[in-house]
C-alpha cells in the first residue's frame, strides 16, 4: 500500500509542475468542454468586428448579457465567443468563462 502512494506521488506531482500553467485557463466545473468542443472553438475564424473590452476577461468571470454566445456543435452546456481577439468558452446558462482556447 505505501509503495502504492509513493508510486502515485511520484506521477501525480511532476504532472501537476507541468500543468500548473494551464489551470488559470480552465475553471474546474462539472461539465467541462469536451476535446472536440474546444477543437471546434478554436478552428472558428475570428470575425470581422471582434468584440472588444477595455478590461481583460479571464476564466472564472461572467459575460456580461448583452454580448452574444455563439453554440457549439454537440455541446449545448457549452458556448463561446471571441472578446479581445481571445475564443471563451462559456457556460451556457450561467455565462461564466469557462476555459480560454489559445
């Protein structure tokens, strides 16, 4: 059984150094995009007339109503938008950020 932990921490620790710089993109929910979600968001072209903010949105924040959620395919929890040049990745129903595709 401790060789077992120990085994496990010794997995479990470095993957966490490696990711550590992915979770301020990714807010943990319980319903996350799936891999072809984010797929899709981010094969989508950004549009002609971006929205852009003067202030920076980031994983976590609520978007404000009056900007426009666009669906994804196969994931109605999930939308996204383009703000500041940057695809979000959206609860649906609650319009919190919920990942930002690069």
């Amino acid at each position: 059984m401790i060789r077992f932990v120990l085994v496990t921490m010794a997995i479990v620790l470095p993957a966490q150094a490696v990711f550590a710089g992915k979770t301020a993109n990714v807010v943990p929910t319980s319903r996350p995009p799936t891999d072809q979600a984010v797929a899709y968001v981010a094969s989508q072209p950004v549009p002609p007339n971006p929205v852009q903010m003067t202030e920076t949105l980031s994983a976590g924040q609520t978007i404000p109503e009056n900007l426009l959620l666009l669906p994804i395919p196969d994931s109605p929890h999930c939308a996204f938008l383009f703000v500041n040049q940057v695809r979000l990745i959206v609860d649906a129903r609650t319009r919190v950020v919920i990942q930002i595709v690069d």
